[in-house]
C-alpha cells in the first residue's frame, strides 16, 4: 500500500475559515484518501474477505424516498470481490463498521485525520474515532436520518448527491433524537418532501469530503455509479455531556412523564441525567425497547437480482 507523503496533509485545501466553521456550519473540502492504496476496489474486497457477520450491515431498498422498504441481509461465502461486483449490479446499500480494528493501516490514517483538524481547530479534543467504510448501488438512496456523533462524508469513487438540513425542531424533533440515541429506532426520522426546500444540496465527487454540525440531518441520492465512501465518526466532551443528557431526558420521560427538560451539555443537571441514562443502561431497559434488525436475504452473484430470500432471522 502507499502512504501520504509526510509532506501532504490528507486534507488538500483547508482555509482558515475552516477554523472557525468546524462543527457549526456544513463545509465541503478536497482530500487525498485515495493516495494511501487502501480504499481501491482490490484493497478493500480484501477486506471484505476478513469480515465477520457482526461487522457490516447489508441492506436492499426501493426506489421511493418517501417509502421505507429497507430489507437487511448477509454475504454468506461471497467473496469481497463478488460483494462489490453484487453492489455494483443490484440495489445494495453495505456499510462495514469501524475499519480501522479490522486492519491497522486504516487505523494511522484515521488518526492522521484527526490530528490535522485538532492542529487547526482551535479547542477540538477528540475521543473515540472511527471509520467505517460504505459501498453502494448506483442510483441507491440513504434515507433522511441523523448520528448522533460528528461526522463526515468522504468519497472516493462514484458520485451522489447529498442533502444536509437544518438542525431545529422543525427537521429533528427531540423526541426523535432521543429515539435514535436509545436504540428504539434506526437512525431514520420522520421526513417530508417540503423539507428539500431548505436543504443545502451538494454534490460530491472523489476526493471530496463533507463536514456537518452535530446532528445534522440528511440523506444522499447515489448517481448512476458504484460508490464508495467512508465515514468518520468522532466524540469530544460536549458531544459525550449531551449524550448523556438527551438520553436522560429521555429516561425521565419514560419513567417520570417530565417535559421541557433541558438539552444544555453543561451544567449541573448533567450530572444526575448521566446517572439515569447509566442506570436504565444497566438495568438493560435499553435492550428491551432497541428496535431489531431481522436478516432475510442472502447475496447470490448468479442471480438476477444478485440475492436470495431466505429463513428470517435476528441478528
């Protein structure tokens, strides 16, 4: 594999402006991912030969955006090389969790990343990071939803189209957050065509990454292409304290009925809300509401569709 040089940045034309938009405002830069060899379609189908089940979610999706027809599967013996051929050919959506514990290398480049922007934004102390890399069908679509840590979008091959909201109660309620942070639901909330009226829209290229506030809403539109990205995942302090507040709060609700709480990620109630959010965590409340994936297709090459329907199961 080859490295960025030492005398490169991964990312290719950060501006001082980016200083000060990090985390406040959706902002689109130039990256060098591709250089290091690692996110090629031969680097990364062996990857995908390394995976095991708990590694990846597989799903398979319809055409409408306003109708959910979100199906989960498995790869079964498929190789990495046949999975990707399977995406490219079919209505595929992979994602592959955390990357980096998986092979090292991803791991110096994700940490390269992070130290360029903790260099140049002021105060920015990030914890736990990840990777996870994202192979997708052409014209495929990722419905409206929102994370729950900060992240961005880096393409490397392919195009889409990806549609970023405002972060107000009137794209993201907060009682769909807390469902999101619970567990209780995916990462999808609900969603109304009028919304793309105020979206900002971009379209991203290889070598183009995307950057949003924290919970920032979107979703993205594959173009007629195979594409591959990656995401980056990352928490500071106050994404932990908010966390841990939204997610006492949203105990409180179920347990004590109580409305109009604060959301602030300082303060005194930060405390006691952390304390909820761990009690109903080991009480494993948690576990008893979080909404389960149920696998029924497997990947299948020599079909038409590239899957095949089998025995439903939780996985």
């Amino acid at each position: 594999m080859n490295a960025i040089s030492q005398t490169q940045d991964v990312i290719a034309n950060w501006q001082d402006q980016h200083s000060a938009l990090f985390d406040r405002q959706n902002i689109k830069l130039k990256h060098r991912l591709a250089e290091t060899g690692l996110f090629s379609e031969e680097a990364l189908g062996k990857l995908i030969d390394k995976l095991e089940p708990h590694q990846y979610t597989l799903n398979t999706m319809g055409h409408d955006k306003n109708v959910k027809e979100w199906r989960h599967g498995e790869i079964g013996s498929t190789s990495g090389t046949e999975v990707i051929n399977s995406i490219r050919n079919g209505r595929l959506w992979m994602n592959v969790f955390r990357i980096m514990d998986i092979d090292p290398q991803y791991d110096r480049v994700l940490n390269q990343i992070f130290s360029e922007f903790e260099a140049r934004v002021p105060h920015l102390k990030t914890t736990i990071r990840n990777m996870s890399l994202l192979v997708s069908s052409p014209k495929i679509q990722v419905y409206y939803h929102a994370d729950v840590q900060g992240q961005s979008l880096w393409q490397l091959q392919g195009e889409k189209r990806v549609y970023v909201y405002p972060v107000n109660q009137a794209f993201l309620t907060d009682e769909s957050l807390e469902k999101i942070l619970m567990q209780e639901t995916e990462e999808e909330v609900p969603y109304q065509p009028w919304f793309d009226e105020y979206a900002e829209v971009h379209d991203l290229e290889p070598g183009e990454m995307m950057h949003w506030p924290l919970y920032g809403p979107h979703r993205v539109e594959n173009h007629d292409c195979l594409n591959i990205s990656v995401t980056t995942e990352h928490w500071t302090r106050d994404i932990r304290h908010e966390f841990a507040v939204r997610y006492g709060n949203g105990v409180l609700r179920r347990t004590l009925g109580l409305k109009n709480l604060s959301t602030a990620p300082r303060g005194f109630h930060v405390y006691p809300k952390a304390a909820a959010a761990l009690a109903w965590k080991r009480l494993k409340m948690e576990k008893k509401r979080q909404v389960r994936r149920v696998v029924d297709f497997r990947l299948d090459p020599t079909t038409e569709l590239g899957f095949v329907d089998i025995v439903p199961y939780v996985k």
